[in-house]
C-alpha cells in the first residue's frame, strides 16, 4: 500500500449526506476528499425525483437555514412546487417539489466541484485506518492506495453489500443499476463495528406516451411558489410540469395476491428490513387487506425526458408480474416499463452506537450520516450529512462540536430518535415524532437555525445581513402590534363579514389577530398599519401571535423532559451496580449510554420506573 494524498478529513459517499457533510467540511477550511464509486452518480435521485414533502420540507429548510445546499439545489431544478397539508394548522404546511434529477445531479456536481478545499475522488473506499488509540488515520481504496486524514464521515447509502432483488432472482447491486460497494463491511466488522440488512425499493419507470392522462386526475403547482431556500436571491421554483394521480383495484390485488410467492419479500430471499412508512404494494395488499384502492402518484422524473415515476407502486415482483399489475390500473393498460421496479438490500449500522455528534462511541474522528444509519429519504439523509461534516471538522479544529436538541429543530429530533431509541426499520421523519412541532415551522427554520450556521462558518456576511434585518423588521412588527390598541369602530365591519364576534371595548392588536378568522394583511390594510415587511414575512408575524399561547402551553407540558435534560448521567456509569433497574434498562443503558436523564426516558424498553430509580441513585451519590 502506498500514501497518496494526505487529507483533513474524508467522506465515503457523494449522495445527499455525503454532498452536505463534504461541502460543510470544506467550507470550514477542512482540505476534504470525498469518494464515490462513480462521479456519474453525486446527488442521484435513485428513487421519487422529489424533494421535500410532509416533515421532510421542513428538513430542507432547517438544512439551508444551517448554511446547505440541498434547497438551493431543489430550487434550481425543481419542475413543480407545492404547499403540502394546507388543510391543516401552518406548523405541518411543508414545501415539496418535484425534481429535474438530471439537472439535480449537475447542479450538485457543478457546485462540489468549484468549492475550495474539495477534491473529488472516483474510487471506492475499501477500509478505514484505526491505530491502537481507536483514532481515524486514513482511508483505503480497493486498489490499495492509501489516503492519510484525521476524520472520516461514512455517507454509504444503499451501497453496502447491496443486492438488487427482481422476482427470485437476487444480484449485487447498488441502486439504479451502480456497482455496489463490496469490500468496506467485512472491514467495518473487523474493527467492532456491528452491520445489519436493511431493505427499500422503488417503482417502474414507464414512458410518458404509453399512460393515457385523460384517465388521471391532474395535479397542479402552486399558483405562487415558495422556494426553500431563505437567501434572499433564491430563486423562484418554477412550476413546468404536471403530476397525476391513479389508483390500483381489486384487479391489481388479485393479481399480486396470486404472484405473492414469487416475491422475494414473501419468498424469503430478502432478510432485510424494509420502510414502514413507504411499503411495497404487495406489502400495502396483504397488510391492508381491507383496503380496495391505493393510490399511485404519477410523476415526471425531468423536463428533457419521457420517463414517468410511479410513486406508490413500489415492488419486487417479477417482470411479467409487474407488466400485468400495472396493466391492470385504469390509464394504465398499455404501459410501457423503461426500468422495472425492484428491491434492493444492504448493510446498515445500529445508530445508537453514535453519539448525538453522529460520531461513533468508540472510534475518535469517524462519523456516520444518511442511510447507512438506518433512515430512509434524501431529506434526511442531508439533514444528517450537513451534522456530520461540522462536527466532523469541529474535531479536526479542535473545536465544540455541535449537538442540536429536539427543542431547537426536526434535525434535532431526528438524530436524538436515531442515537436514544434507534430504529428496527428504515426512519422516516414525521411531524408527529417532534413534541415542539407547533413551533418548529419551516418558515421560521432560519431564526431557529441560523445563528448556529453563522457560528460555524456556513453562512455569508451578505446572508448574515440580510438575516438580521429580516430579524429586525419581524420583531419591530410584533412590538407594534402587541402595542397598538384598536377601537370597535375601527374594526367592527371586518369582524362582522368575517364571522366573529364584534368588540365591545377596545383592545390590543395582538388579541384580535389570534382570532382564527382573522387575516394579518387585511387588518393591517384596514387599521392603515405600516410594517416595513418583507416576502413571507407578514404571514410569519402572524404564525407568530397567533400560535404564541400554544407554544406556551406547549412549553409548560414539556418542562419536565427539559428539567430531565439537566440532569446528567456520568458517562462512566455502570448500571449493573444500580439496585432496582430492570434487566432490559440495564441493558438498553449500558449500549446507549445516554448523556442526560431526558435520553434515559426516551430509550425504548426504560421505563418511568427506572427513570425514578436513576434519580434517587443520582440524589445519593449528590449528582442533582
């Protein structure tokens, strides 16, 4: 083996969470390689061209807000933005956006490749360099060349020992028809690192001139669509295409039903395990068995070609199987399939063997992001890349790194989800995992996060300007409005034509604008206010007064888990020596290894009992 170039640090992988960590590294002045196994594949969309999405549009915004990529990209090449749960309460409205992923793989290459201190490398990473100290000293490529650096972040994705499933026939595969990564694991395995299979998949591609449209019900884009990122020269998602919507019957269920064996979910060649949240279609038919319908979303995969993506549809069966169960969906009955659908099973670690930097417990300067650690979605994926490269570079630097709380972010939440409870299947992001979702908006992401891009070097002096006076103008705004007193006269008209109440005295602005009914732009307009805003800023003062109370009654529910978060528990603490905890606490403990009490109580399998215990031991010993 020979040394060929030295590093600060090194990312295995260029898909969503290796894009984000490298560019995070090298912005911080990390001199950083990242490696892929073909430079054709950065930023590839293997699966739904989309980004964003219920939960996961506040991730994006959450990851531009820190100083990423990942929003500018899907801003770039977005073909159709929508509003997604616009029936419901604005904190679960979340942007998604259908994607060019072509033009998304250029976009992501173009800017890797003209960012100082990054050097992209076409090669696949055959083993990490650990000295007796169990710190990071290099990485090893197939070929045996190796590269010398302080810190390694492992973004592999589905690649690891990946085997593409269609019907009963099983070959080594990455997605998408890429070579997989065979050699890592049994090294990975070598140095104390436990591996487990994971399973995803994705549907057909079929061409656009075989489906007839006049049989769907067209979906269109917003009128006026919001960008994901929070610069201020973001550019403005454009809205060229149209999806569609079909749905499967009990013709389609038959026929999978009657095929079922030849899955190899049912069959038993797939051991892995698969998304509980995105399941294939035979798994929808025989789990949900009642249902008569499922629905298949029809989407374009980009401007310049005719390949169409069935989102719903996903599934292992055979090619014959899969041409008759697609045929058999209204729209569909003289489909052409460009790529058949397929599963793909691979190696994936236990996150809770990674601390809530995402680096593992055991090994200094290696750290872990995207699917490898058991998650599914590009979103969250980068959400966990953008991490990974500041702490990452933190440890290069000598510096703090950086752990964020479930207080302040869906990111927060969903690495502490991933550290303290792991995860027995693929984890998706949901609004309801986050006990704070009424105030985590994505339209306030950049107040809740970019403060902490700024302190890590991620955001520009321009974007730090134009953030503060934004900050400035919206709580000018909330002062005036908290201030201003409105008489019935004034108002009364509006009240009556909007259906609430009319007043009976005079009060503050503030108290009328929580009124459902009311609507900030008008009562300015009517009151002749004049607030200076900005954009999406006047509907964001609104979100603001009016889900103020809840926030508070929020935060008082949650006082107790931020009270826990204060109480540390040693890192040293052996828990078989605590009298009084279960088997199964003493044992989930000792793996996970939680930092404070409030991770102690989200630890599945450690009750409130164990958690009483642990503070009476904690009393004793005059730790509280």
């Amino acid at each position: 083996m020979h040394e060929i170039i030295e590093f600060d640090a090194a990312v295995i992988g260029a898909g969503h969470a290796g894009i984000e960590a490298a560019l995070a590294m090298a912005k911080r002045g990390c001199k950083t390689a990242l490696f892929t196994i073909s430079l054709d594949q950065i930023g590839n969309m293997p699966c739904n061209p989309s980004i964003g999405g219920s939960a996961k549009g506040h991730l994006v915004r959450e990851i531009d807000a820190l100083g990423g990529i990942m929003g500018k990209a899907g801003d770039a090449c977005c073909i159709q933005m929508r509003m997604l749960n616009l029936s419901k309460g604005v904190s679960v409205h979340s942007p998604r956006a259908q994607e060019d992923r072509r033009e998304y793989h250029r976009y992501m290459k173009k800017t890797l490749e003209n960012t100082e201190n990054l050097y992209i490398i076409q090669t696949e990473v055959a083993d990490i360099q650990i000295d007796e100290n169990n710190c990071v000293k290099g990485v090893v490529n197939r070929f045996g060349a190796v590269y010398p650096c302080k810190a390694v972040v492992i973004c592999a994705g589905t690649f690891l020992n990946g085997v593409v499933y269609i019907g009963r026939t099983g070959v080594p595969s990455g997605p998408d028809a890429c070579l997989p990564a065979g050699s890592l694991s049994e090294k990975l395995i070598s140095h104390g690192i436990s591996l487990r299979r994971f399973k995803t998949g994705t549907p057909c591609r079929a061409h656009r001139r075989s489906i007839d449209f006049t049989q769907l019900t067209p979906q269109y884009g917003d009128e006026k669509p919001q960008p994901f990122s929070f610069e201020k020269d973001a550019i403005v998602a454009r809205n060229d295409s149209i999806c569609y919507l079909a749905n499967t019957n009990e013709t389609t269920h038959q026929i999978i039903r009657e095929n079922i064996g030849e899955s190899p979910l049912y069959s038993g060649l797939i051991n892995g395990i698969g998304p509980r949240y995105c399941p294939s279609i035979e798994d929808k038919v025989i789990r949900f068995s009642e249902r008569e319908r499922h629905q298949v979303f029809v989407e374009p995969t980009g401007i310049h070609t005719d390949e169409m993506y069935l989102q719903g549809f996903s599934t292992s069966l055979p090619e014959f199987v899969q041409l008759q169960m697609y045929r058999s969906v209204k729209g569909f009955e003289h489909i052409e399939i460009m790529r058949p659908a397929y599963a793909i099973e691979y190696d994936c670690i236990n996150p809770q063997c990674l601390s809530h930097t995402l680096a593992f417990k055991d090994f200094h300067g290696l750290y872990a992001a995207g699917q490898f650690n058991g998650t599914s979605g590009y979103e969250e994926a980068a959400a966990q890349g953008i991490i990974a490269g500041i702490n990452a570079s933190a440890y290069v630097k000598q510096e703090k790194e950086l752990e964020l709380s479930r207080k302040s972010s869906y990111i927060g939440t969903l690495i502490d989800d991933l550290v303290t409870k792991g995860t027995e299947d693929p984890y998706r992001m949901m609004t309801a995992r986050s006990e704070y979702r009424l105030s985590l908006r994505h339209s306030n992401a950049d107040a809740r996060l970019t403060p902490i891009g700024r302190e890590y070097g991620l955001i520009s002096d321009t974007r730090w300007k134009d953030f503060t006076e934004k900050q400035e103008r919206i709580h000018s705004a909330i002062e005036q409005i908290r201030n201003k007193t409105v008489t019935p006269s004034e108002i009364n008209a509006y009240l009556s034509e909007c259906g609430t109440s009319p007043l009976t005295q005079s009060v503050k602005l503030d108290a009328l604008l929580r009124r459902p009914q009311v609507k900030f732009n008008i009562l300015a307009d009517i009151l002749h206010c004049n607030f200076a805003l900005q954009g999406e800023e006047p509907a964001e003062v609104s979100h603001i007064i009016k889900y103020e109370q809840y926030i508070q009654r929020q935060e008082q529910q949650n006082a107790q888990s931020a009270r826990y978060e204060r109480i540390k528990l040693p890192k040293d603490t052996n828990y078989t020596t605590i009298h009084g905890l279960s088997s199964e606490a003493v044992e989930k403990l000792g793996r996970v290894r939680p930092e404070n009490l409030s991770q102690a109580s989200r630890i599945s399998g450690v009750s409130p009992a164990d958690i009483s215990i642990l503070q009476t031991w904690l009393k004793a010993g005059g730790k509280i």
